[in-house]
C-alpha cells in the first residue's frame, strides 16, 4: 500500500510523516532530528485518532542526540509517554536501515537495534529486565511481586524500563475485560501494561493490554515481559529463543539468564508516507 500525500486537519506544522506496523501494531514516526522539538500530548492524540487522523496505536518522534543514531521519544494514543516499545524501536530501525549495530537513545537509555536486509528481521537489544523497580507493585510482605495472586491467576511484575503485569496460564479472550481494569492496578504508579498467557509448546500465547492504547495486534516489550516472568518461574529454558504467538503474528524472545538482556526480533515494515497538512 503506499501514498504519496494524506492531508489531516491536523493543528500541526507541514512536515513528511512515515507510518509503520510490526506485526499490526502500528505508529506515526516523526523525523524531527534537525528540527528537535518533540510533539505534544494532544498532538499525539490527533494524530492517532482512526477516524479524524492518521490512525495509530502510537507516535515515535526521531530527535537529534550526540553519540547516537537517533533519540526516540514514545507517546500513546492517548497522549501519554511510554519509555521503552520493542516493536517502535524495530520500526525506528527499518525507518533508519543503516548502521551496524544503530545505537537508538530512549528514556531508559541506549538500545542497539541491527537489521538484517536480507531476511528483513530486526533484533534488537531491550536492555535488562527487572522485578524491583519504583514503577512496579510489591507483595504484601513488601518483596518483589512475583507468583502473586491477582484476579484468579498467578501473576509477576516485569519492568524493561516499562511496567507490565505477566498473569500465568490466563483465558485469553479476558483480556478486554479485565485488561482495562488490572492497567489501573493499586501499586503501579504510572499504571501498567498486561499480559494475558500461556504455554504453547516451548513457547507462549500472548495478548496484551497496552497502558495508553489499549488491546494491541503485538507487544514487544510485553513478549519479552512474558518470556522474563515465566522463566523466573521456572517454565521456560533461560538464554533460549522463544516463540511469543500474537494476534498479528511470532516475535522471538531471548532473555539472559542473569536478566541483564533480553532480545527481540521480528519483522517491521513501511505502511506508507505522507504530509501532515493543516491547510
């Protein structure tokens, strides 16, 4: 699909947008590296509605920044700011296709991303994984909320930098009903992502409930949230790829058994290109 102008009464400056999917989750990306200034929260809001906008569960905006390809700025549809996205960070690299690997600056710092021009995979190091964090909730006794009971399930806190909420063996199809609910949960601060799973062979069957946008196509730092929580649980062979099975497709999730890296890699692709025009 391509094309090569779309005008959207949008109270924003002219300027060239690019709209990217992996695996259905889909983003605006903003190159604002010589212009610099990040965009605003109803901006975002704008620019993601599907009926008044451009359509997206996302905004990424490409800023300038020393010692690095790219800074990457994260804003959810509903204007707030998201600090870590596996799948924008590999839709940044498709957008950037060069550099080996591409350093991209993120509110939880450097990532690497490498991108693969002939299977057109793009992996990508998310960083360390974590289950003591401010962002995360406690247990009662006040330790690391792991193997807790919340709604019927089993569940662990996961933080890449973001927070999610891993429940264990879960019904699936609950994720829109309870993933709106368990996204405000006492204890996370700035709410959470959360993950709906369950094992599929040497793998898992994932839905997420995005905090921001809502029931998702595929989340990459809620795969790898996924893969972290089930093999601190002892269910998954640590240091080994696995398959996540989302509604828009398979990532490949490889988490460190010290935790300090957990891996990413799937697919991205350009939806098309266009003009953001108020005129």
């Amino acid at each position: 699909m391509s094309m090569a102008a779309c005008k959207c009464s949008l109270r924003a400056s002219v300027e060239k947008f690019s709209k990217y999917q992996a695996l259905g989750n889909d983003f605006v990306l903003l190159d604002r590296r010589e212009r610099g200034v990040d965009i605003d929260a109803s901006m975002a809001v704008r620019l993601c509605d599907r009926r008044r906008g451009i359509g997206a569960d996302g905004v990424l905006v490409l800023l300038g920044s020393a010692g690095v390809d790219a800074r990457l700025r994260i804003h959810n549809a509903d204007g707030s700011v998201a600090q870590m996205c596996g799948n924008g960070l590999r839709c940044v690299a498709r957008y950037l296709g060069q550099g080996e690997p591409l350093r991209i600056a993120t509110d939880v710092g450097v990532r690497e991303a490498t991108f693969d021009a002939q299977t057109g995979l793009i992996t990508v190091d998310l960083g360390p994984v974590s289950f003591v964090a401010p962002q995360l909730a406690k247990a009662a006794d006040g330790g690391p909320f792991v193997d807790q009971p919340v709604e019927g399930y089993q569940a662990t806190a996961v933080s890449l930098g973001n927070p999610h909420l891993v429940l264990f063996e879960a019904v699936l199809e609950e994720v829109s009903v309870k993933g709106p609910r368990l996204e405000r949960m006492a204890g996370f601060p700035e709410r959470t992502n959360v993950e709906f799973c369950r094992r599929q062979g040497e793998g898992l069957a994932v839905r997420v409930w995005e905090r921001g946008a809502g029931l998702t196509e595929a989340c990459g730092s809620g795969a790898a949230a996924a893969v972290a929580a089930y093999q601190k649980a002892g269910q998954l062979r640590p240091g080994s790829w696995h398959t996540v099975a989302l509604p828009g497709g398979a990532l490949r999730v490889r988490v460190d058994a010290d935790f300090q890296h957990a891996w990413l890699k799937g697919d991205a692709h350009k939806v098309f290109e266009g003009v953001i025009d108020d005129g």
